[in-house]
C-alpha cells in the first residue's frame, strides 16, 4: 500500500497521462505484481527471453528503443545495459522504483513520452467527438538498431475506455461495460493501427510483445474478447503464451482473467505500409 502511494506520489508522468489514469495503473500494476509475481512470472521470462534473442542480433553501433518500459517487470535491463550503444526506455510514466533502478544501468536512459500525443486531449466524461484520429504513433526520429514494443498495444485505447465507462448511466451494469460511444471506439481501434502502421514503417527490426485475447472466467463460464488487431500482424507470431494476469482471487472469488501473448518480429522498411 506504502509503495503503491509513493508511485502515484513520485512518478513523473507526460502531459495529460496522469489526468488520463496512467499513473493510477503504474501503481496498481506494482501492486499487482506483487500479489501475482509465480503466476506472472512465466510471462514476464518469456517476453525477457524473446527480447534477449533479438539484442544478440542487433548492430552493436546502433541504439535500442523501447516503447511501454513501464515498471520494466518484463524487460532484461542487464542485457539492455550491455548493449554497447545502449538503449532508451520511453513510456508516458515513469515510476520511483524505475529511475533508481536505472542508476545502476549507465547504458540505460528513459524518455517521458505519451506516444499517441492523444493524452492531453482526453476530458473527463467527454466523448472524444473532438480528438482527430492519428495516422501515426511517437517514433524517435533517430537511428535505431531495434525497437521493442513492449507489451503497450494493448494498452494504448485503455485511457479512451476508462473515461468511457465513466459515463455509466442507472441501466449499467458491469456486465454493461462495454457502453462505448461509436467516436471512442473509432479512437480506440485507431490508436491501435496507428501503432502497428508506424512500427512498420520503421525501418529497423521491430519486436512487437502483446496480449491479443482476454479471457475471463466468471463461476465456471467464459468469456472472450480480443484486446488487439493481431490480423494485421504477419502470421504466424513467433510465439504465443498463456499470461495468468489475475488468478481466481484478485479481482474476486471465483473470477479468473488470462490473456493470449504473442510476440512477432516486424523487420524492416520492406513491410512499409
Ligand atoms: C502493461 S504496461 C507494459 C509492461 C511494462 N513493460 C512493464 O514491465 O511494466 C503498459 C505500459 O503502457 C504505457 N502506456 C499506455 N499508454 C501510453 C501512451 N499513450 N504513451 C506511452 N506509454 C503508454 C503505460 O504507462 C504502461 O507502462
């Protein structure tokens, strides 16, 4: 409880991501963790593992970027480290724990980025009838030996949902959350492809690391919903894993969520869209 009200408390966070929930998430997913960390932890390895493999094959001349560091649970930091041009780590938040961390990794920097430049945009209980959809996502304009986009895709359209559910009217029920007005959802879908568009057309090998398919089990009974275009990645992924997110306990009894990962690698300016 103490370490999740000093990361709301010192977290540095982009404009509008703190407005937006952000920081809110990075404390609760400490928390999370915490509680969860043997059924994480299978996840967490094979999304560090995938990312080993892929710095064994990257220019050792050239930098490393990582969209989504977040907490930085899923990220080898040693092998990031090591890498002799080094790596950035980008994220709209960035929590206590991270910055400390990050003193013993010299090699390592972090940016405070909101990639959809949407964030600022975002009004409480407003409908989104004012955000432009993006075409793109934040991508230095730099050379990159490897971009890593980790575990954030799905994640990208939440902070459009959750001012969304906020609107709930007296028929709402929670299992009525998904009482989303046409323009979020056109939002949300859009931010999703912007990402995917952009990482294609970056021009470097690009590891893409997300959930795609939530399942939640309620008594017995489950229920299914994607949680990210994968049709739009190439096929087959490299792999994909089962992630326990939240086992029958954390978010109630006889609930349980699990999330399908995949990772896929996106190479180079031959898959620009
Ligand atoms: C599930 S976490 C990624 C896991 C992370 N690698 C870790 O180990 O903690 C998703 C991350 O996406 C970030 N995120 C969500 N929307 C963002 C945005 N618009 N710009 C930048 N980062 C964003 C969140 O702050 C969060 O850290």
């Amino acid at each position: 409880m103490i370490a999740e009200a000093l990361t709301w408390m010192f977290s540095k966070a982009a404009k509008g991501a703190r407005r937006a929930g952000l920081v809110y998430e990075a404390a609760g997913i400490s928390g999370r963790f915490r509680r969860n960390k043997s059924a994480w932890q299978p996840h967490l390895e094979k999304t560090k593992c995938h990312i080993r493999a892929q710095i064994q094959k990257t220019d050792p001349n050239m930098r490393i970027l990582v969209l989504g560091a977040g907490l930085a649970l899923d990220l080898p930091l040693a092998e990031l480290n090591k890498h002799p041009a080094g790596a950035i780590l980008c994220d709209a938040v960035v929590t206590p724990t991270l910055q400390l961390k990050l003193f013993g990794y010299p090699n390592l920097s972090y940016e405070i980025k909101d990639i959809t430049g949407l964030l600022s945009h975002i009004r409480k209980n407003s409908d989104c009838d004012t955000i432009s959809v993006p075409n793109s996502t934040f991508l230095r304009h730099r050379d990159f030996g490897l971009i890593i986009s980790c575990n954030i895709l799905s994640q990208l359209p939440l902070s459009f949902r959750n001012y969304a559910s906020d609107k709930k009217t007296a028929a709402d029920t929670t299992q009525n959350k998904a009482h989303i007005n046409p323009q979020k959802t056109h939002i949300m879908n859009a931010v999703q492809d912007a990402h995917i568009r952009t990482l294609k057309s970056a021009g470097c090998p690009v590891l893409l690391i997300s959930d795609f398919k939530q399942r939640t089990t309620t008594g017995g009974k489950t229920e299914t919903a994607l949680t990210a275009p994968i049709e739009q990645l190439p096929s087959p992924p490299l792999e994909t894993w089962t992630w326990d997110i939240a086992p029958e306990g954390e978010i109630g009894k006889s609930i349980s969520v699990t999330l399908d990962v995949g990772v896929w690698l996106l190479t180079g300016p031959s898959l620009t869209v």
